[in-house]
C-alpha cells in the first residue's frame, strides 16, 4: 500500500522530468536550427570566379556569359537545385561553395535543374 502512494507520489515527478526531456530534445535542435539559418541569412563573402575550385567548375557572375559548352540558356544559380539562398536576392550561399555566396545570375558546371 505504501508503495502504491510512493509511486503514484513520484508518478508526477517522473512525467515531469520525461516531459522536459522530451521538449528538450525537440527544441534544442528546433533552436540550433534557427542559429543555422541565422547563419545562412547572413551575408557571407563573394565567390570570385578565379577562386581555384570555381574556376575548375567554371563558374561565372553572369550566366549568359559562360564558355562552357554545358551552359545551356536559361540555367542560372537561382534555379539550381543546389542554390540555398532567397531566388529573389542578388547572392546566395551554394551547396558546391561553403562559406561562399554565388551570384543569383551567376552558373557553374556543377548545375542541377531544380525538379
Ligand atoms: S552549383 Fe548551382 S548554385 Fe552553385 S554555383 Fe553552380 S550553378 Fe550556381
């Protein structure tokens, strides 16, 4: 009987303490998420077409401006599937380029139709 009472006693506290851990575990992810977007939405430094792995795949500002005979008209960072930035800005961080951002206009030879 007693043992009943202690448990049905500590009952609240054991469901107190799962359900912190349970929000605890969906949030603290949900928040560093947020960081990483904040991250994201941060301006970060310009990809120069003469950086070594751009210049390997090509990239170029202006994607009508491309020599590359895989450029086909139309294709452009702002329709790439690797693209990560907002369409409507002007750059945007790119899969291909950590720490970079491509121009919105911009293409490379790594492009992917978005589907
Ligand atoms: S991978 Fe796509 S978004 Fe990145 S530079 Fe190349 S064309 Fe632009």
């Amino acid at each position: 009987m007693s043992n009943n009472r202690s448990e049905s006693a500590s009952a609240p506290t054991r469901r107190h303490f799962l359900s912190v851990a349970v929000k605890s575990a969906v949030l603290i992810p949900m928040a560093g998420m947020g960081m990483a977007r904040m991250a994201v939405a941060a301006d970060l430094p310009h990809l120069s077409p003469s950086d070594p792995t751009a210049k390997a795949l090509s990239y170029v500002e202006v994607a009508s401006e491309s020599k590359s005979s895989a450029y086909k008209a139309g294709d452009a960072c702002d329709n790439c599937a690797l693209y990560q930035g907002d369409r409507k800005a002007d750059w945007g961080p790119c899969a291909v380029f950590p720490g970079k951002d491509v121009s919105a206009k911009g293409w490379c030879t790594s492009y992917v139709k978005m589907s």
